[in-house]
C-alpha cells in the first residue's frame, strides 16, 4: 500500500514538473509513419505501431522543434508515456512510474 502511495505521489509530482514541450498522440503516429533513424539505437526508445523508434528525436520532430531544443531524452520518454506509448531504456520496457523525474 505505501509503494502505491508512493507511485502515486511521483505521478501527481511529474504532472506538475511535466516538461513544456507539447504534441499529441496523433502526431507522434504521423511523425513515426515517416521517420528514418539510420544511427545507432539510443538509450531511451519508444514501440509505435511496431516500431522502435529513439524517443528525442521523434518527439522533437513531432513538437516542431530544433534537434537543439533542450529537451533531454528522459523528458521525451515521460512525453511519449504520458501519450500512452510503450517506452524502453536499453531494450526494456520501463513503468511510468520508474522513469525520470
């Protein structure tokens, strides 16, 4: 029950620190459509429609957003969960609640 509690209090805490970059679900599936990573895998990826994608990149590319942006790659990740996408770190699947504040 305090592990819940706990999981609980990091979510509310995220949504409050929520980084400032928007896009939405929708996006981020037209931007995957389309997109080509031809380096080598990051560590933080997301799965859209079947694919494993490098979360920051997609991400910047779906917000509009120079490759620039200070936007880091665990930010992108709780933006691509906080859309609903399946996110890794190093190939495994990580819980919303075990990704970076």
């Amino acid at each position: 029950m305090a592990e819940q509690r706990k999981a609980e209090r990091r979510r509310a805490e995220r949504r409050v620190a929520r980084p400032k970059l928007k896009t939405t679900r929708e996006e981020i599936k037209k931007v995957a459509r389309d997109f080509h990573w031809a380096g080598q895998m990051p560590n933080w990826t997301t799965v859209v429609e079947g694919r494993e994608l490098p979360a920051r990149p997609l991400v910047l590319k779906a917000a509009r957003v120079s490759d620039k942006h200070p936007t880091n790659s665990g930010e992108a990740a709780v933006i691509l969960s906080d859309l609903g996408f399946e996110v890794r770190y190093k190939g495994a699947t990580i819980p919303y609640e075990d990704l970076p504040d």
